[in-house]
C-alpha cells in the first residue's frame, strides 16, 4: 500500500452497545455509592499509592462506566486501602468498599 | 448405708443413659473434628503447651475462674455472676460429692455414670447416721440449694434482665427454650426425689423437712419412682438438646481456654479453633450492649452473637453481611465472659472473600526513603516518627509534634514527611491477608535498616500493627502520648495547666488494641481538668469512622459518631480530646466543642524559652 504519511487513528469513541452493563447493575446492587461519584478528584488526590503509581478512584469509576473494566482494575491494583479517600470525599463514598467490590464483581469471569 | 436395688440398675436411668452417650459422642467427634481442621502446627502447639508446667497452671486458673466462679461476670454484675456461679460451681460440686458418696458407701458400683446421679434412689440408711454421713448429706442439701438459687434468679432474669444488669438480651431459639426449660426442671425435680426418698436413703436440712412436709398429705412411696423418672427424662433431654442451644459452652468453654492458652489464632471462620469459640458462645448478649453499633437501639442483628449463631448455621449470607459490617473496635471481645475473640473470626471471614483478589504493589520496592539516607551516616537519630496516612490528613498533629520534637530538643528523622506508603493494618482489617504481609514485610525492612532505636507514632492503628506483626528486634515502639508523657516525666518539657476542663476519647485501636490508658490520663491531668466521660477505659466506644467496617455507610457511621459524641459531652467539657488522627477527623465533623489530638493540646500548654523570656 501507498504510504501517505498519515493514517487514520483507531476510533476512541466507546460502544456502550458492546459493553456489558449487566457487571454494573451487578457493582451498583453491591455498593450503590458508585454512582454517587462527582469526579472531584479528592480521593486521587489524597491517594498514598497514587504517589508511585497512577492509582485513581476518580478516573477508576469514569472508566467503569464507559465500560473499561480492564483499565480500572489496572487503576486499582496498587491501592493499600488504607481509607484516606474515604475520609475526604465530599459525597461520602464508602471508596473501600467501592474498591473490594469493583474487584470482586470485575476481577471473577473475565 | 448400703445397696437397696440388688444390681444398682433400674429402668428409669435410661433417659439418662440416652442423652449421656449421646454427648459424649457427640463431643468426641466434635473434638476430632476441630483437631482434624487445626493446621498441622498448631495441633503439635496445643500437645506441647499440655506438657508445659506454666500453662497447665495458668490452665487450671483460667478454668476454675472462668467455668466454675465466673469471675468476669462477678466483675460485671454481682447478681449475674452468682447466677452464673452457683449454677456451675454447685452442679460441679453435686457430681464431685456424688462421686465421693459413691466411692465410700458403695465401692462396688464405682465408675457406672449413672450411679452417683441417683445415689439416693439406689442406696438405704442403715441405723443412725454416723458424723461423716451426715456432712455429705448436709454438703449435698446445701450445693442443691446454691443451684437451686441460681435457677430462681435466672428465672427472674428471664422476665426482668434489666435487674441483672442487662439492657438487652438475645432472642433465644428452639433448642435454647428445650434446654432451658429442662435445666430449670433439673434441680426442683431431683430435690423432689430426693424428698421423697429421703425416708428410706436419709437426707439433711433440705430434703428431710421436706420429706417431713410431704409425708402429711401425701403417700411418698409412690411418688419415689415417677419422680426419678422425670429428673432423668429432664437430665436426658436437656443433653439431647444441647448440641443445638447456648449451652454448648459448657462442656466446649474448657477445652477454648487450654486452645487459647497455647497461643492458637482463629485462621479459617468456622473450622478448627474457630468452630471451638463458636460453640463456646453462650449467647449471653453482653456484646448486644456493648457493640457501638447499637446506639438507638438500631442495628441490634449486627452483634457478635448473631454472627456466631449463624456462622454455626452456616447461614453464609447473614454472616457475610454482619462480618462486613462491623467496627472492629474490639469492644464486644472486652466484655466477652467466655472470651471468644469475634472480630478474628469476621477477620478470618472476610479473608476467605477478599484475599484472593489481585494486586499489585511492585512499586513498594522502588520507593526511596528519607530514613534510608542517613542509615550510613554516623549522626543518624534515635528517634524515627511516623505519622502515618491518617496523620496527614490532620496536619495540626504533624505540626505540633514537629514542635514538640523541637523544643524537647528531641533529634528525629520523619519517616514520612513526603506521605508515606500504609502500615498494612487496613489491608488486614479488609481479610487481604497476603497483600499486607508484601507491605508489612517492606515495611519492617525500612524501617529495621534505618538505624534508628525508637519509633514514635502518631497513629495507634498503626501502632497496633506494628506491635502485633512486624517483628521489629531491638526497636522501641511508642506512640505519640508516650513519648510525650516520658518527655514531661524527663523534664525535657514542661507545661502548665490550661485551666480549661477536658475528657478524653480513648481509641479503640489506642486503648483495648494496644493497652495504652494510663499515659494519656497522665498528661491530660497536667494541661487541664479531666473530667470522666460516660464510657472510660475498656468501656469506650468506636468514634464511628472505624477502618474496621467495609459496608457502613456514611449516614450510618454519623449516627455512632453522634452517640458517642453524646456520651462524651455529657460532663459539659471545654474540649474532647482524643489520640487518634481517625478519631480527630471524625468527631471535627460533628462535635458541638472543639476536639484536639493530645499533640495539640499539649503544644498549647508548653513552656517555651520566648515565653518564659517574656513572662519575666
């Protein structure tokens, strides 16, 4: 083929029709604080791990509900749950619990 | 005194007979059973510790204190304890002199289980009592009566538990109301056959005025058989029915004691040492008003005991969602009179959920640390202070620790000055058992390399995880309020009295999880007037923002933080002042006065240099 020098990127844009929502609803009747989440950005900002590593609640939960499971369980792995998150959401999530279910419905049947 | 019934057998042992076997199989599977699930060290652990001539002393103490005189309980509530008491120890005493009896009328008939329970029936009095025949009867008549007092107030507890000391009490469930109802028949129904016998096989204070009594209106002969037949029939269903009520403890608390002795931790929730304290609960609900939980009479189904039950259920549901939900504060464990350690099983619980959930902390290894920096140095402090996650939540502690440090002329390096990774305690609250042993194993290299000799802590949670699972060798752990409190005993600081009146919150994870009461109450009485808040010292309850907890929501915990806020503030205090960044967080949000980390206070209080220049 001809190169041109320029190609068309992959689209980013997300097919909520392909992605399961069922693992959602599943999350959501766990821990119905996920929906709660205003994206402030606190619980990432006050993250011990998110010192070293780019562990972010924030950016877990947006990429849960466009349906990139995969990276959010990749966002959580380094978490200690040591509970700062916690103390500062202005929502009050219970982020803990969010995590540990995040895992428990998104880590089984992949 | 000798033998009336020739072959010392009749058919109304039978019962009797029934139920006895029926235990004791029962508790030697349940035995083989618990020592089959143990792992295999903890198994040789226990055969050791019986050969051990300090824990089989510190095992025959705990027995007698705790099955026998219920020594816990007396502690609690006097008339509870003597309920307690004169049930066990008079019931232990009637089988050790009915055993006696045995052995010196009729030696003949030694060792057959049923004799010595219906002595009286198989034997007659044969001319005049001699002195020491006498003193057994009399000893009999008298620990009958002790039980038999037990079992009145025991009735009386169960239509007025408050008398007795108890707000709440558990709902019992079917085979609880079979046993009790035959545990109460047992001993009126055996002072009546022995009433009634007491003509032929004699009796003493008891037994022969009521003999007497009877005798006016009714024919005693015939009532001797239907009578032992229904103490037997009482004795025989209440061990049929045991198994399945409360009162498993009573054979299932001795063996816990020598397993806890040995130094054996619940590892899985329901097998081996776990399935011990299970059913070593006598599901008494003390923990019902003691778990924090239940502020407003809300929550009551998350207690312990309810986990117990349906753990011993397997109801894994219901257990799921009690194990999940509580506190961790250790409360209901300082009350427990039998002391089954609950929140190691909810522990063990959420492990066997959560602990296979992947994670990753590679980037633990990579960290560069500030302690590290000086661990070649020949100047490297002795002092390393860690303040922990929470702590950096709650500056005004850095702060003045920080201030502290420098006016006590303490050199120290802070171990975490740029935020620090976690202590692991967390981790292992939430059953991720294996990931915080990669963190804790990090850790204790860290901080064992660092050089330093002491290791000041602002947090008691990780305080508490630090004393418990890191192992450190030759290095002191303090937290901050004994730091501070050798500080003022040194005289590095001095302070003054702030002349305002204060009450302090004792941490759960401070005070039952690492003993400390005593230093805080030291300094507080130095910077003010402490006054005593409505739960002191192991009494003190959660402040609500608990890590312990995974499912209690935010609506929830602000309920808790209220109660204990009430509690707290009803000697009308300037300040609260608590030890805990956790517990500094959470009642700020909440508290109508203000609330101070003891580093705080103690900072306002100080004597400077500047200030003792001005002042002159």
């Amino acid at each position: 083929m001809v190169k041109f020098g320029f190609a068309l990127n992959p689209s980013s844009r997300i097919d909520l029709d392909k992605t399961d929502r069922e693992k959602f609803a599943q999350l959501v009747e766990l821990e119905p604080d996920v929906l709660k989440c205003m994206a402030c950005g606190s619980c990432t900002a006050s993250c011990t791990a998110g010192k070293f590593t780019p562990t972010s609640v924030r950016s877990a939960i947006l990429e849960i509900q466009n349906g990139r499971w995969q990276q959010a369980l990749d966002m959580l792995k380094g978490c200690l749950l040591c509970g700062k998150c916690t103390m500062v959401c202005p929502r009050a999530i219970n982020t803990r619990h969010l995590i540990l279910a995040i895992n428990e419905v998104y880590q089984s049947g992949k | 005194m000798r033998e009336r019934i020739l072959g010392g057998y009749d058919d109304f042992v039978l019962p009797f007979m029934t139920g006895m076997a029926f235990i004791l199989i029962y508790l030697f599977i349940g035995l083989i059973r618990i020592f089959r699930h143990m792992p295999a060290q903890d198994r040789t652990r226990f055969f050791k510790s019986l050969l051990s001539p300090s824990i089989m002393l510190k095992n025959a103490k705990d027995i007698v204190n705790d099955c026998l005189l219920h020594v816990k309980i007396f502690k609690r509530n006097i008339l509870l304890g003597y309920m307690h008491a004169s049930i066990a120890l008079g019931w232990f005493m009637l089988i050790v002199i009915g055993h006696i009896e045995v052995a010196l009328y009729v030696p003949q008939r030694n060792g057959i289980l049923y004799y010595p329970v219906f002595f009286r029936y198989f034997v007659k009095q044969e001319g005049a009592l001699t002195l020491k025949g006498s003193f057994f009867f009399f000893l009999m008549d008298f620990f009958l009566l002790i039980v038999l007092s037990g079992i009145g107030l025991a009735i009386y507890k169960r239509f007025r538990s408050r008398a007795l000391g108890m707000r709440r009490t558990t709902r019992p469930c079917l085979a609880d109301r079979i046993a009790l109802a035959c545990l109460w028949s047992i001993f009126p129904l055996r002072l009546l056959a022995e009433s009634f016998t007491a003509g032929i096989a004699g009796g003493s204070f008891l037994t022969k005025p009521m003999h007497w009594l009877f005798s006016n209106f009714l024919s005693n002969d015939l009532h001797i058989l239907p009578t032992w037949w229904a103490y037997s029939i009482a004795l025989g269903v209440f061990f049929l029915a045991l198994p399945f009520s409360r009162y498993m403890h009573i054979p299932t608390e001795a063996f816990l004691i020598m397993l806890r002795n040995a130094g054996i931790k619940a590892s899985h929730p329901r097998k081996g040492f776990a399935e011990a304290e299970i059913y070593s609960c006598s599901s008494c609900g003390l923990c019902i008003d003691a778990c924090p939980m239940n502020v407003n009479k809300r929550n009551l189904k998350y207690s312990s005991v309810y986990m117990i039950r349906f753990l011993r259920r397997r109801n894994e549901k219901k257990t799921k969602a009690i194990a999940d939900k509580c506190l961790m504060c250790g409360k209901c464990v300082a009350v427990c009179p039998v002391g089954v350690e609950s929140c190691n099983l909810k522990r063990a619980h959420r492990a066997t959920r959560y602990n296979t959930l992947q994670y990753n902390y590679s980037y633990l290894g990579n960290g560069s640390h500030p302690a590290h920096a000086h661990a070649d140095t020949q100047d490297t402090p002795d002092i390393l202070y860690f303040a922990g996650c929470m702590t950096h939540l709650t500056p005004s502690i850095i702060k003045s620790m920080e201030e502290i440090f420098k006016l006590s002329g303490s050199k120290y390096v802070f171990a975490d000055k740029d935020g620090g990774v976690c202590c692991g305690r967390p981790l292992l609250l939430a059953g991720k058992e294996d990931a915080a042993r990669e963190v804790i194993a990090r850790n204790s290299q860290l901080i064992q390399t660092s050089g330093c000799s002491k290791v000041v802590l602002s947090c008691p949670i990780c305080l508490k995880v630090l004393k418990e699972e890191y192992k450190l060798q030759g290095i002191e752990l303090l937290h901050h309020t004994q730091f501070i409190n050798s500080l003022i005993k040194e005289g590095k600081i001095k302070v003054k009295d702030g002349g305002e009146s204060l009450v302090y919150h004792n941490p759960c994870e401070l005070g039952r999880g690492c003993g400390i009461y005593k230093e805080p109450q030291e300094i507080l009485q130095q910077v003010g007037e402490l006054r005593k808040g409505e739960y002191e010292g192991k009494e003190s309850i959660c402040c609500g923002g608990s890590l312990g907890s995974l499912t209690l929501s935010y609506e929830e915990r602000g309920k808790i933080t209220q109660g204990s806020l009430n509690a707290l503030t009803g000697c009308n205090p300037h300040k609260i002042i608590t030890a805990c960044p956790l517990c500094l967080k959470t009642f700020a949000e909440k508290s109508p006065v203000p609330v101070m980390d003891i580093a705080q206070i103690v900072k306002e209080n100080i004597y400077t240099n500047t200030y003792e220049t001005y002042s002159l």
